[in-house]
C-alpha cells in the first residue's frame, strides 16, 4: 500500500508534485513490538506520550511498560472537539518536552491526537485499535468545535502499526462502521468527478483509482460467505481503510472521501435537526449514502434545468437560522467565506448542468442502487436506515438532512446543487 501511494510522489497523471509524510505502514502480527522498536530507535521513548481511552486503555499498558513512557487516557465516550483537544493540550503542557505521540484508539482518539499533535508540532504514531473509520493516515483531522462540524489540516502520521490481534479483538460493530466508511466512497467519488465536469475543480486519475482500488477491496471483502466470523475480514477492511487514507493525504484534502454522504453524517451530528445519537462515524456515513443515492437518483432530472441560483438567498440568514439556531453564523461564514459571489456553487452558469448533461446522466447511471448498498452494509451487519441510529425515519426528516446537508461544507457536490435550486426554484423530491 505505502508503495503504491509513494510512487505517486515522484511523479503522476495530473502533473500535480504529490506528498505523503507516513513512512511505515505496518499491518502484521508483531506490530505492536515492532511499534515499540520504532519508538526506541527513533525518539526518546521515556519522553513519548501515548494517548488511549478507557476502553482500549487494555491495549495501552504493555506499550506504556515497555517503553516507560507517559499516558493520558481519555473517556471512552470522547468526542473529537475542543472539550478534548484543550484537555490533551493542558495535559501535554505539564508533560515538559515530547519527543512523539502515539494514538492508541480508533477515530477520535486520533482526531484528538492529531489536532494537538499538529498544533505543537509533535510527531505523532498511529496504533489503531479498531477498523473502524479511514483517517488514521489522513491529513485532516475531522473535528466538532463549539458545536459546528469542521475539517482541519493536521498532521499525518509519521507511522502505523496495527496488530491484528488487537483490531480484530475489536466489537464486530465497530469493523461494520469501518465499512460504512468506505461504503461513502460511492458517493464521494460520484461528487468529485460532477465537481470535475462542472467547475474544472482538479481530479488525480491516480488518487481516483486508489480510492476506488480502497472501495473495491472492502465491498469484495464483504461478499465473503464468513464476513461475521472470519479474522481475515477485518484485516480487509483495514487494508482499504488505510488505502483511502492515503489517498485523502496523497490529495492535500479530504475530497476523495468524503462528499455528500459525510455532509449527511455532519450535519447529524451537529445536532442541528435531531437529538444526539451515540451511533458510530461509520454508522452515520453508511446510512447518509443510502439515502444520498435515492437523493440524488430520484433528482436526476434537474440536469436538463438550466440554474438561477441566488446564493445569496440560498446562505441568508433566514434561511440557515431556522435549521441552525445559534451555528447559523458560522454556516454563513463556511459557505460565504468572502461574501457575495463566494461559494461552492457561485462559479457554476445557468447552462452548467445542461451542457455537461450525457456526462452526468452517465455518471448517475452508473451508482448503485440503494437497495444494493443496503444488502452490502447489512451482510456485515451495519446500519440501513436511521431508525438504526436512533435517528427518526419520516419523510420530513430525511427531505431536511438531504436539503440541509449539502450546507455543512463550500463543497460542490450534486446534492449541493439540488439544495440551491429547492430553495430559489422549489421543485425538490422526497
């Protein structure tokens, strides 16, 4: 895998200069003593500090005994935002010199640790516990921060090692979430290339391809007649959850990840339009591409619209308020960073959608089925709908998660687009 995404630093299709910060991946038995190797060989191992939570803090101790290092262990119900951030930032600043962090967890754990990692410039390894999300070797750390969803440059991990004893240990629904993860890359990939076709917005053929290559894998995986009890699955599924985090590193961003799906699972989780919901990231992505595809394929018409969008009418106060409350501002401020004539979708003429219409209706044709998502993520046990996540499942909600959705980031993506005419020309579908 690391190969693979190395070769695209020395040279690739899109003529872009391509970098990648992570130089050992190590998925193999033995990558716990071989984490313990790397530590001692290249920092000053009494002066790390790893970071688990109570729930793998079990898989902690050994590393923390043979290294003699520090630990800071996080609740296990830890959220990526700036309640955590600022705890491991208090805790860091009466540590005295850090030589590297080490992340033992699953997603926030990680998030948490990059942030501040990258915030003072500590380098920081990855020991995942779960294959359960695909940021571990991202650069990006996805983070809740005073209740708005926001991405943040971060740092990458300088190396991981997963031992699959320990991931493999992990609650089956945790590997599940992992591949609603990847499931979101139908949907994230459809959102690049209509973003590509529409704006010109740069696409790497390569970087495509690996995540796609990450999809694959897990989707094939997934068809294996022991996928609940085999301990070869969430080997899999780690693979192409490592393969897409390289891909999201190898692009500077997340894009090849994450699209309308995660805009889904963003906004549920600002909690903007429901109550909390203690499902997993996965959980949430995997259920937001379901219904993102019955979104997108039930609007397929409006490609043969031509657009009058008002963006501003589309982010005015009026509108984002009422579904916002108080993250309303910050909406305005994500969509409209500059003012007037600043977003995502201003770029895009009356005659964008129409002229480009057999290129869309081909890339349309070509998603899935929800139906056939939904027998994907239900063969490894995840979630289809969100009653499974505790989220309520009538028309009103769902019309307003897709509808509001596409507002959690300046992003071009189709939804986007059939959000901005709902509000300035109506004529939305359920």
């Amino acid at each position: 895998m690391l190969e693979k995404a190395k070769r695209l630093t020395f040279g690739c299709r899109c003529g872009s200069r391509h970098t990648i910060s992570t130089s050992v991946l190590e998925v193999s038995d033995g990558a716990t003593d071989k984490l313990i190797s790397y530590i001692k060989d290249k920092y000053e191992s009494g002066r790390a500090l790893l970071v688990c939570d109570s729930n793998t803090e079990k898989y902690a101790a050994p590393i923390v005994t043979a290294l003699g290092c520090r630990c800071m262990t996080l609740p296990g119900n830890a959220h990526a935002n700036e309640i955590e951030t600022d705890r491991l930032s208090r805790f860091m600043d009466g540590c005295g010199e850090i030589s590297a962090m080490i992340a033992c967890g699953s997603g926030s754990v990680h998030d948490i640790v990059r942030y501040c990692a990258h915030e003072k410039k500590i380098p920081f390894v990855s020991y995942p516990t779960a294959a359960s999300v695909d940021g571990f070797v991202s650069g990006v750390a996805a983070m809740t921060m005073h209740g708005q969803k926001l991405t943040y440059p971060s740092s990458s991990p300088v190396a991981l090692f997963a031992e699959p004893a320990v991931f493999c240990d992990a609650p089956a629904r945790l590997t599940a979430s992992g591949v609603g993860d990847m499931i979101g890359k139908i949907t994230s990939l459809f959102d690049w290339q209509v973003a590509n076709i529409l704006t010109g917005e740069p696409l790497c053929r390569d970087i495509f391809d690996m995540t796609k290559e990450a999809l694959d894998t897990v989707i094939t995986a997934s068809e294996r007649p022991d996928v609940k009890t085999s301990r070869e699955f969430p080997v899999l599924v780690m693979k192409g959850l490592l393969l897409s985090g390289l891909a999201m590193q190898l692009a500077g961003n997340s894009r090849p990840a994450s699209g309308s799906e995660h805009h889904m699972s963003h906004l549920w989780e600002m909690h903007a339009i429901n109550m909390p919901t203690e499902a997993l990231h996965g959980e949430k992505v995997g259920v937001g591409t379901v219904y993102m595809l019955s979104h997108i394929k039930a609007n397929a018409d409006i490609i043969d619209r031509e657009l009058v969008i008002d963006e501003c009418k589309i982010f005015s106060d009026d509108v984002v308020r009422p579904i916002f409350g108080t993250l309303a501002e910050g909406i305005i401020k994500e969509n409209l960073p500059h003012g007037e004539g600043s977003s995502a979708i201003a770029v895009l003429g009356k005659d964008s959608l129409i002229k480009n219409a057999e290129k869309l209706r081909s890339l349309i044709s070509s998603l899935p089925s929800p139906d056939s998502v939904r027998a994907i993520l239900k063969r490894v046990g995840g979630c289809t709908e969100p009653e499974d996540i505790s989220l309520p499942g009538d028309p009103d909600f769902i019309k307003r998660s897709v509808t509001y959705s596409p507002y959690v980031r300046n992003r071009l993506t189709f939804s986007k687009i059939i959000s901005a005419v709902s509000v300035t020309q109506g004529g939305i579908s359920k």
